[in-house]
C-alpha cells in the first residue's frame, strides 16, 4: 500500500461484530478527522441493521456475514470484534480478502493461531495488528520516553493488576468457556502485554489460578522473569475489583501509574530520594482512536505493522499467554 492511496479522503473502516467494544470503538472513531467506518457484518441482519442506524452506515453496507464485509470493496480496514475464539477466522477473512486488519485482544486464542495469520498477512503483504489500544495511549507513550531517557537506572521490578467483579452469570462471556472467558485472556493480556512493553520478553514463567464455577480462571498470578534477573508481579481477577494500577521500578526512580494503568490516566515519577514528578493525562473520549490513528499513520506511510506493537511481539506475547495457560491447566474452547 502507498499513501497515494489515502490522498484526500478518510480511511474506511469496516467493523466485524457489533457488540460493545465494537460500538466504543467506533464512538471513538468518530473524533478522527481521517476515519470513518463505512460497513459492519454481523450474524444476522438484525444486529447489523441496529448498529448500522447508530452509526449512520448506509444500506449497502450492512453485511449479515462476516465474509460479505471482508469482501466489500469500500472497506480498507477491517476491524475484528467478535468474541476471542472467532478472532482467527474473522481476521483471516479480511486477509485473505487483502484488507489491512485490526483484531482486538486478545489477538488469537494461540501462539499458533496468531503465527497463521501474521504469516497469511506477510505472504499477502497486507497490514495486520492486535488492538492493545492500551499500549497507544499518550500516556504510554509518554511511559516510553522517560525509560529510554534512562531517568529510571536499571529496571528491576514492574507490578501490574486487572481485577474487576462481574455477576456469576454462566451466560455471560467472561464467564462462558466456548466464548474464550477467564480472567486471563480478556483481562490479564492488559498486565501480560504492559510487561512485555516494559520488559520484554520472559524466559522464566511461574503462574498460580484458582478456577470459576464454570471452569474457566477465575483469579491467576503470574511472575516473569527474564535474563537480567528483572521480575514482573501481576495479577487478574474476576472475583473483585482491584485498584488497576502498575508500577515500573529502577534503582534510581520509579514511575507509578494511577488506576486504572490500562485507560487514560495519571502518572508519576518518584526518584529514589522522594522526590516526586506529577503528570495528568486528560483526553477526550475513551482513549480508543489513538490505536485506529496509529493504523492510519502506518498505512499512509505504506508500513504493513506498527514499530509501536510489532508482529513479533504479538507472538511472543501470546507464547507466553500459552505458557501461563499450560501451567494453569487452561484449554481451548471448541471452534464455533
């Protein structure tokens, strides 16, 4: 893709799944002055009618299949919000159908689910990235700038938790093993992606859980560990809200990220005397666009994947979201 593409008009998103996040996302959309969403695909016309009205999509573009929205020829992002297990085949669509792909979190139930489709989209040459809007936020970034500036000294430590309390309701998707639910995958990827930001990748794993009523993780403890003896402590839960916040700590300061760590939020930097540095961290909206911006940006730069959460990375996340599962005897849900 050149930039030559997006010359003088929006980029056209075209969304799979209308449930929630898709909704947010595209109320978020919506303050991009170079995006828009143009098409969504659902199961059925019913639901893709309701959120096409809310949305202003024309007739034409309200698809009753997720193969009728990848295919449509107004679309140059496909943005995949269906629930977790449908994640592969829904993104693999729009690949094969040579559109550039956003997948929500987590990006595949799998190490070898995600490797398909970053091998499908490189093959293709098309754009591809998991929506970790988390890691796009100002904050973040700003998160970024002050530890390569090196203000912290060595890293040590990085703490990081997502809990909240949810209704025991079997029905309900973080409850409901054959739509991906635990703690784990909708939850725990927020501190298991945050310390790979931070960290890297660990080459040591250790993870606890205790399971829910329905079988899938209700509350899992992990501590990563990497070369240079640097530890990650995090922790998710369905059983309580926590105060969701993080920490990343060095031998000369620490930054300390207020709850929730994951939205827009504040942040300090304390140097190892007391001193303290306060930043505020106001946006408008739910912080969602800064990941669709950064989809625009790389696409009118010709990039076919973020420098800001690159494909390998992703792997290696969800290698190590493998890892975590394997100890805590979590498996995949049947394909839908």
């Amino acid at each position: 893709m050149t930039d030559s593409m997006y010359d003088g008009r929006p980029i056209r998103w075209g969304v799979i799944g209308a449930g929630g996040i898709a909704t947010s996302f595209c109320t978020d959309l919506a303050l991009l002055p170079d995006a828009e969403v143009v098409a969504v695909g659902a199961r059925s016309s019913g639901t893709s009618d309701e959120f096409a009205d809310r949305f202003g999509i024309d007739v034409s573009h309200r698809h009753s299949s997720y193969a009728d929205l990848a295919a449509d020829p107004d679309v140059d992002v496909v943005y995949v919000a269906t629930p977790h297990p449908m994640h592969h085949d829904a993104a693999m669509l729009a690949i094969e159908a040579g559109k550039a792909v956003l997948v929500e979190k987590p990006f595949t139930m799998d190490q070898a689910e995600a490797r398909s489709l970053v091998e499908a989209a490189r093959a293709r040459g098309t754009f591809l990235m998991e929506a970790m809007w988390t890691r796009f936020l100002p904050h973040m970034a700003a998160i970024r700038e002050v530890i390569a500036s090196g203000r912290l000294g060595d890293l040590v430590l990085v703490t990081a938790e997502h809990g909240q309390w949810f209704d025991k309701d079997p029905e309900f998707r973080l409850f409901a093993p054959g739509l991906g639910g635990g703690a784990l995958p909708d939850l725990g990827i927020y501190p298991v992606s945050f310390a790979s930001m931070v960290l890297g990748t660990p080459t040591r794993i250790t993870a606890v859980s205790d399971p829910a009523f329905t079988g899938v993780d209700a509350q899992t403890s992990m501590i990563l560990r990497d070369d240079a003896g640097r530890h990650a402590v995090l922790t998710t839960t369905l059983s309580a809200a926590t105060t969701n916040g993080a920490a990343i700590i060095g031998t000369e300061a620490r930054i300390e990220i207020d709850p929730t760590f994951y939205r827009p939020t504040g942040w300090s930097i304390l140097d190892r005397d007391g001193t303290r540095e306060r930043f505020e961290n106001t946006v408008e909206g739910g912080g969602l666009r800064f990941q669709a911006a950064e989809v625009g940006r790389c696409l009118r730069a010709g990039l076919t994947e973020s420098p800001l959460l690159p494909l390998d990375e992703t792997l290696a996340i969800l290698g190590t979201m493998d890892e975590i599962r394997r100890q805590i005897g979590l498996t995949n849900p049947p394909t839908p």
